[in-house]
C-alpha cells in the first residue's frame, strides 16, 4: 500500500513463462503458454478456448492470475 519496499524498482523483470523455461524442469519439460485474454486484456470465449486446449492433456498445469 505504497510504503517501504512497494516502491522499490526492479533492475529487470522476467516473465513466469521465461523464468520456467529456464530452470532445469523447464529443459526437460514441454512448457506452452496461453494467455486466456485477447490482446487488449479481456477475456473472451475464444482467449479461454485456447488456454483450456493448451492445458489438455498436461501432467502439470501452472495458473497465474491477477487483476491486471
């Protein structure tokens, strides 16, 4: 709520899929992504339709979710 270590500014920032494909799971393991919102960040049935397909089938699925 803006105090303390809320304002601090990242030197970079990496993204969940990047930062998975990176670890040692992430090199012996299949990783797909889809987003579930269209590009201008709302969702919509064909956004969902194409994160439920790329989790079809998986051992492991990782949802991150958020409000923006």
């Amino acid at each position: 709520m803006g105090g303390g270590s809320a304002r601090v500014l990242p030197h970079y920032v990496l993204s969940p899929v990047t930062s998975a494909s990176g670890n040692d799971w992430g090199t012996r393991s299949e990783i797909t992504y889809a987003p579930g919102v269209a590009s201008d960040g709302v969702a919509n049935e064909a956004s969902i339709e194409a994160a439920v397909k790329s989790a079809e089938g998986a051992d492991a699925v990782i949802i991150i979710v958020g409000d923006r």
